[in-house]
C-alpha cells in the first residue's frame, strides 16, 4: 500500500494496514522515497538561502532574513527589523499582491512535477498563516510581543491586514490547485514554552488563523498545521477550528497523552529530535525507541527528510528515513 492510501486511512481514523508510514517531504519528487510533495508555487520568489546562493536574503514583505549553515530555518536578520513603530504599520508594511497573476497557467505548469505519480504522493501547499512569525519578522521577538500589550489596536489592524492579504492568495491558490492537503503554520512556541500567553493567543492569533483555514474547509481539503515548538497549550483550539494533521509534533509535547485523549482524530507527523553530534547506532536506536513509543494505536507519521540546510549533513536524514522504513515495515500487520 501506498503512503498516500495509508495517509488517507489515518484520515479516517483507521490504521495503517501494515508498516510504519514514513513521510520524506521534497519539492522534487523525483527521489524513489519520496512521499509527500511540497508545490512551490510560481507566484512566489522564493529567498536565494533555500537555493544555496546566499546566506541572507529579504522576502516579498520586505524582511530580511539569515540562516546559519548548520541550521534549520532562517530567522530574522537581528537589527534589521523594518517596523520599530507598530502604529506606523500603513507607511511601512505592504502585501505583495499581483492581482493580475494567471493561477490557472501557474497551476499547470507547476503540477507537472508530480503528474505521474499522483497516485502515490501527497501534495501539500503552504498557504501562509504564520502570524506570530510574520510579526517577529517586522519588528523582533520582543518588539512583536511588547506591541500587543502597548499597541493592541494597531496591531489587531495590521494582522487583519495580514489575514486579508493570505485569505486572498489561498482563495486563488485552492481555485486553480489540486492538491491534497492544505497546509499552515506558525511557529509561536520555543522548546520550552509558547511566546505569548493563551489570552493573547486567542485575542491575536486564533481568530486569523480561523478565518484562513475557512477558506480550506471550503474546499473539503484536511488542513495541516506545522509547530515545532512546546504547543500542546493552543492544541485543543487548533483542532477545533479544523486541524487534522500536527506537522511537525516533537517530544517536547506530551505526545503520549495527546494520543490518549484524541485517539486516531488527529495525525501526529512526528518529528523526532535528533542531534548533529549523533553516531549512526545511536541516531538509529532514537528512532526504533520513538517508533514503539508512539506508532502503536495509529494516527502517526514518522517525517523524514533533511533536517539541516547544509547538504554535508543529509547522512544524518539518511539514516533516520532508512531505520524509520526498516524498523516500521511490517509493525501494523
């Protein structure tokens, strides 16, 4: 079976008839391993980082970004934060719309790649949502969080800015693209903690992402939501405005109670914590550990794939997609 036929089992909140789903996110699937297809759609630009071109780089929103070669992801560029002044947000903060972009013809051009194996991969899409993120961009961690107590009026209009401005590129995304899952995310939690309090989650955050997941509801599609951090705290309201798919769950959640109280309602897309400095026995004994902690029962998806931006590491990714595919296989039949 396929891991997209077992991926729609899980949906239904059936098991999977016999291994261990194991997803290894690409955007080109031409990889034999390849399960789960992220569409790089032709309306954006994407930053010169994700190409190897440049270690920095500014977004369509006019943020600049850096990413350390040994890390993850690009954060901010600290002292570059282009909205000091939240209330100033009208002067400085403008949506890169392209109200005359073809969505259609993109649409065509960009499904090609996954034109003749739709019939075994996933295909998800970013649609935005990052909010916290976003705000951190502009102004900073701090600055971001400092202006919802100070400035909670401007910053209510700037997120509603914000929202109006994915509202309307998912609405045209999800017209023209067919693809599998909607996917969303933010990441508003350390390791540790949440940023911000279940108060000002509620007041700022929850009522944005409602009104974008809406437009995937919509459309029948199941909605994934990436967090890596600590957020089992807002859980309970994401699943509650439609999230099928936890993208991205880590152990620093209680995983093994969220399993006990949701059951098979939501796929947990495990993404397991793993160490450069790790050998290859102990990687691959982290992952059979993991997998008998929390495969049991269903509704879980061990996510390979890279887990730095540096290619020199891929063989740490190498080894947890390969025991996570040999170890899983057979652990359901």
């Amino acid at each position: 079976m396929s891991y997209k036929e077992d991926f729609y089992r899980m949906l239904e909140g059936k098991t999977p008839v016999s291994d261990v789903p194991v997803s290894v996110m690409s955007f080109e699937p031409s990889e034999e391993l390849t399960d789960t297809v992220g569409i790089m759609s032709s309306y954006n630009e994407f930053p010169a980082f994700m190409t190897g071109e440049r270690t920095s780089s500014v977004d369509a929103w006019g943020v600049e970004s850096t990413w350390d070669v040994n890390g993850t992801g690009p954060m901010p560029t600290p002292g570059r934060f282009i909205l000091p002044d939240v209330t100033k947000w009208r002067d400085v903060i403008k949506a890169p719309y392209k109200l005359d972009f073809d969505f259609k013809a993109a649409a065509e051009k960009d499904m090609a790649v996954v034109q003749d194996r739709d019939y075994q991969l996933v295909t998800t899409f970013g649609l935005g949502g990052n909010y916290f993120l976003q705000l951190a961009g502009f102004m900073g961690f701090e600055g971001a969080m400092l202006a919802m107590y100070d400035e909670p009026e401007a910053m209510h209009e700037l997120l509603d800015y914000l929202c109006d401005y994915d509202v309307w590129y998912a609405t045209n995304f999800l017209e023209n693209y067919d693809v599998d899952v909607a996917g969303f995310g933010d990441d508003n939690a350390t390791e540790l903690n949440p940023f911000i309090s279940m108060e000002f989650f509620r007041e700022f955050l929850l009522p944005r992402y409602d009104r974008l997941y809406k437009v995937a509801r919509d459309h029948g599609l199941p909605i994934s939501y990436h967090n890596c951090g600590r957020c089992e705290d807002f859980m309970d309201d994401m699943i509650n405005i439609g999230v099928k798919i936890w993208n991205c769950a880590t152990p620093v959640n209680d995983l093994l109670a969220f399993k006990q109280k949701y059951e098979n309602k939501i796929i947990l897309e495990f993404l397991p914590r793993f160490y450069i400095g790790d050998d290859e026995a102990t990687t691959r004994q982290k992952v059979r550990d993991y997998i008998d902690l929390y495969a049991p029962g269903g509704a879980f998806v061990f996510a390979g794939g890279s887990l730095s931006m540096n290619p020199e590491l891929n063989y740490l990714s190498d080894w947890i997609s390969d025991e996570a595919r040999t170890y899983g296989k057979g652990f359901y039949a």
